[in-house]
C-alpha cells in the first residue's frame, strides 16, 4: 500500500475534526498547531512534518495513523506489509518513515520502520498519557532523548521508554540508521475515526 497524499491526509485531518464538532479555532487551541497551518493541512496545501503531524494526533488523541491511512476494516491476523514500498520522506529532512502495521483497537499498537539520514535530530514533544514507545536498532546507532538524558543505542540494542514525555532521536555518525518503533497506546477514546475505546495491558 503506497502512502497517502497530504490532500488525503488533510482529509482525514478534516473528518475527524468535524466527528468530534470541532472548529479550527477549538483544534488549534487542543493540538497546538496554529488555526493557518490546520487549514493548509486540511486544504492539502501543506505537507506536515512528523512532529506536526505527532502533536495533531495527541490533541485529537488518536493514533497517528489515523491521519496516515484511510479507515479500513479489520480483517485476519495474517498481514503483509513491504517497507519498500510503504517508506516516505516526510516534510522534515533527513527521515525516512514505513508504517508497517498500522494502529488496531485489537492490538493497541502501530509499529514503524524509521531510516535517520547522518546529523538527523528531532525532539518529540508528549505524546497521550500512557503512550510507551519501543525501540530496537536494526542498522547503525542512534542516540534516544528520554527523561531528559541521551542515551546511546547500537545496532541490536533495545529500549522502552515513556513517550508521554518530551522525548527526542538523533544520528551523530556519518551514515544512516535504521530503527523499529512499535508506539503503544494505552487509552483511544470512543467513537474518534471508527476506533471504540481500549485499555492496553
């Protein structure tokens, strides 16, 4: 599945905006995005960075990916997904991003394939209470933010941290690497998107 485009992604911005009966003015206020960046999402005008798109999704409290694909329904556990052909370079240079599963009520989870470019650095701001992120390296190192001090992570090391936190990720080497994030949620609330309430382990 190719990724979607940002009129789509604006779309979905706009109907989920509209399920909850919330004017610009009211998302901005919730999201921390500002009224004019909202409507230029919204218009497809405007290709949002992961951060931006990180603090829609915590106002709103939903999964990211609901602004990243379309609802669909759920079918059998067997799923296959090629990140070949689902990576993208957001609107912030030097990432590459593959959702490989996207968030289901059954499992809680989303999990994604993320390339960091050399001297990449991007600090998260908190995600939604309970929201707990996994790391493993696959290739290279990366240094991870979390509770206000870097640690370093090589290839095959693997770290669990609260990502309702300010938390960030950064590449000080001279070549590219690659991560797993699998990002559980704790709590989605009900009715937001077709997704029913869900209390994780």
């Amino acid at each position: 599945m190719k990724s979607i485009s940002p009129v789509e992604t604006g779309k979905l911005l706009k109907s989920i905006r509209h399920e909850l009966g919330w004017s610009l003015d009211q998302t901005a206020k919730q999201t921390g995005v500002s009224k004019a960046m909202l409507g230029q999402i919204e218009r497809g005008e405007s290709t949002p960075t992961v951060a931006t798109l990180w603090k829609i999704a915590t106002g709103l409290r939903v999964p990211m990916t609901t602004l990243l694909e379309p609802d669909r329904e759920e079918g059998g556990v067997l799923l296959l997904r090629d990140a070949r052909s689902l990576r993208v370079r957001p609107s912030q240079e030097g990432m590459q991003r593959a959702l490989l599963f996207p968030y289901e009520a059954r499992f809680g989870f989303e999990l994604y394939e993320l390339t960091f470019a050399p001297d990449f650095e991007s600090i998260s701001e908190p995600h939604d209470i309970g929201v707990v992120e996994h790391v493993t390296v696959l290739h290279g190192e990366v240094e991870l933010l979390v509770e206000e001090d870097w640690r370093l992570l090589k290839e095959g090391q693997s770290l669990r941290f609260p990502a309702d936190r300010r938390h960030g990720y950064r590449n000080r080497t001279q070549g590219e690497a690659v991560v797993m994030d699998l990002i559980h949620y704790r709590f989605i609330p009900q009715n937001v998107a077709g997704r029913e309430t869900q209390e994780g382990s």
